[in-house]
C-alpha cells in the first residue's frame, strides 16, 4: 500500500507486510534488466535476497547481483558495482539493505551514467538534471531513512574522507518498506540503527532549518520510538512494533530530505578518516549525542524539552541517558578503538555545512571539545 503519514517526500513509498515479495511489482516499467546491491551476509542469509531476485524476475526483468558492500561504503565497492552494471547493460539498480548498501546502490545509480569514479562526486551537490538509473531502494533495518533521503554516504577510499553525494538524483524512484524484514536483524543491529532514526527526529526540531512541519513528523517519530525501542530490544517482534519502528525511521528521513542534520552527524562521518576504525553510524551519533546535548540543550530550550517530554523527561539529558543506556549504546570512543591522536584527524575531516546546527559555524575548538569529552 501507498503511504502518506505526512511525508514530504518524492519517492513512492510501498508500505506493508509482504511488500517485498512485491518488488518485481513496483520495479516494473523503470528498466529491464536491474543491478541488486546489497552487503555480504545478511540479506542472503535471511533469504531476502532469493526473494527479490524471483520477484523480479515474475515480473519480467533480468537480474544482476553485486553483494559487495561493507558496512560504511567504500568508493572502489560503488565503482566495482557500477562497472559491472556497464558491462552487463543494467538500466535500473535495485539497493536491498540497510543504510550502507542503500547509500551505495545511490552511488551507483549516479555513477553508471556519470561513467567516471564516485570519487569524482563524494562531497558535492549534482545538478538538477544530473543523470541517473532509476533506483529502488528496499530498506532492511529501521534507521537511516535513506529510502527517501536526496543523499548517499560514501567513503572515500583514496582521500580518506566520508562525505555525502547529494542531489535529486539519487532520491529513490520508489522505497519498498516491508516492516516484516527487520524481525531478524540482531538486537545491537537494532539498537544502532534507530537511534540514527532518533538522531534524525531530534535534530530535525532543532536544526536551523526546522519548521512547524519538521517538528511535527520529528515528533511522531520520537512517540512511535519510545513507545517501540525498548520492547522490540527485549525482542517483541510484533507487527505493530516492526511498522512502528519503519515509521519512524521514514519521518527521519523526510526530516533528513527537508531540514538535513546538525553536528553530530557531521562529526560522525569524519570518523571515515581513519582507516579500519569500525563503529557504526549509529553507534558513533551514541557516543557523541551526550556532549552535543549538554552544550546545544541551552541554545534551544523550548525544542529540547518538547523532545524530553515526549520521552518522559524530567530534561533531555535524563531522557536520552536511558534510552542510551537501556539501548546498550552508552559508553565512550576509546572504547571502540578510537585513540586520542584520532581526535584532530577527526577535526580536520569534518565536512558539509555546520551553519544548520543551533551552534551556527562551529570552530575546530568546539568540535575538538564534543570528541574530547566524547573520548
């Protein structure tokens, strides 16, 4: 089924159990032969992937299968993925995942036609009319919203730096949301992508850029997460709970299209810059959220404390300190590997706009201080 909830979006999102089954359905017409991109293990494992390779081919389309993404995707795995569409004549990608292989089926999408290395786009804005393959994105976690989000994050595997690839054309023509998929993801799987869901509804109200609408998806967000999170943690894996929870993760990504983030994620990709360093997107926005918070609560009080109400307060500090703990997402970065020498690489691989966040231009001193005290 079509849903609506308020979003202000321009993919076409297919909501509902069983959905997926139905994604040869919602491909057809936007090409004839498609490139699925998806990561290693789980979507195969789960038998997702067999799923939407017989879907589509009931519907008439050839399929091709790139199940090379990692978990934060890299430049040389979008170029290997869109050589192979070259060579094989794909003229529509299919991205069946979570955020990452999302992000990197965008990045193909642009690449294929652009006929160059990703690398050449990470870190600008493409033109309105910038080519693209028609793309489906078929979402496996509740998180990143980037079903529906005008941007990909990718890392640049040369350069060392993660940053977005943004513009109209890598919006998906369609997102196929079967909320059923994310009963197998793992517990700390589902901790840290909804967070990233959270992290999107809370700055979505108080990034400059929010207005009366993003406050409103962010909030339904924040009711349908509070409500959910912590059974779904326990392992309820109800219908109610799953459709909940992609709910929410779709109202953060309207957010994301719309009023884009603040500090935290711009400091969270930067974390690219060090190879080898495995926290996830999630995981790394816990570890920074509790700094931001104490030092952001004051610019926008009023914003904060409708978030903290909505959590069942009494402040937003006390609020997401429970949720972080109760998630098992509280801790620091030295505890996932992260050195102090890291810091100011992190500083100087900070990128995109900063003016959004309610602290305006940040300075490299104030993001050196949210790492430190992060550390």
């Amino acid at each position: 089924m079509k849903l609506d909830m308020g979003l202000d979006v321009s993919t076409r999102v297919e909501f509902g159990r069983g959905e997926l089954d139905r994604t040869g359905v919602h491909a057809a017409g936007s090409g004839e032969h498609a490139l699925v991109v998806t990561g290693r293990t789980a979507a195969r494992a789960n038998g997702y992937l067999d799923r939407v390779v017989t879907s589509l081919g009931e519907a008439g389309l050839r399929v091709t299968v790139f199940d090379g993404v990692s978990a934060n995707p890299a430049s040389h795995e979008v170029d290997e993925a869109a050589t192979l569409a070259r060579s094989r004549g794909c003229d529509l990608v299919v991205g069946l995942g979570g955020g990452s292989a999302l992000d990197a089926a965008k990045g193909v999408a642009v690449a294929v036609p652009y006929g160059s290395t990703i690398r050449d786009l990470i870190g600008g804005t493409l033109a309105p009319d910038a080519p693209a393959l028609p793309l489906v994105a078929v979402p496996t976690t509740a998180g990143s919203g980037s079903e529906v989000t005008r941007g990909a994050i990718i890392t640049d595997t040369v350069r060392m730096f993660r940053a977005g690839v943004r513009g109209a054309a890598v919006t998906p023509r369609v997102a196929v949301v079967d909320p059923d998929l994310i009963a197998s993801v793992p517990r700390g799987v589902m901790a840290d992508t909804v967070f990233d869901s959270f992290a999107h509804a809370v700055e979505g109200c108080v990034a400059a850029r929010a207005d009366g609408a993003s406050r409103g998806r962010a909030h339904l967000a924040i009711e349908l997460i509070a409500a959910h999170l912590p059974g779904a943690l326990d392992g309820d894996v109800s219908p109610e709970a799953r459709e909940a929870l992609c709910k929410a993760a779709l109202l953060g990504g309207s957010n994301v299209a719309h009023v884009s983030t603040c500090l935290p994620h711009r400091l969270q990709q930067a974390m690219g810059a060090v190879p080898g360093l495995d926290i996830s997107h999630g995981r790394g926005l816990a570890l920074l959220y509790p700094s931001w918070l104490r030092h952001t609560e004051p610019l926008v009080p009023d914003a904060f404390a409708a978030v903290a109400e909505l959590l069942g307060g009494p402040t937003v500090h006390d609020a997401v300190g429970r949720l972080l703990t109760s998630a098992g997402l509280n801790g620091r970065l030295r505890d996932h590997g992260v050195t102090r020498g890291d810091l100011d690489r992190f500083v100087a691989s900070v990128t995109g706009n900063l003016d959004n966040d309610p602290a305006g231009q940040a300075d490299q001193e104030y993001l050196r201080t949210l790492y430190a005290e992060s550390y």
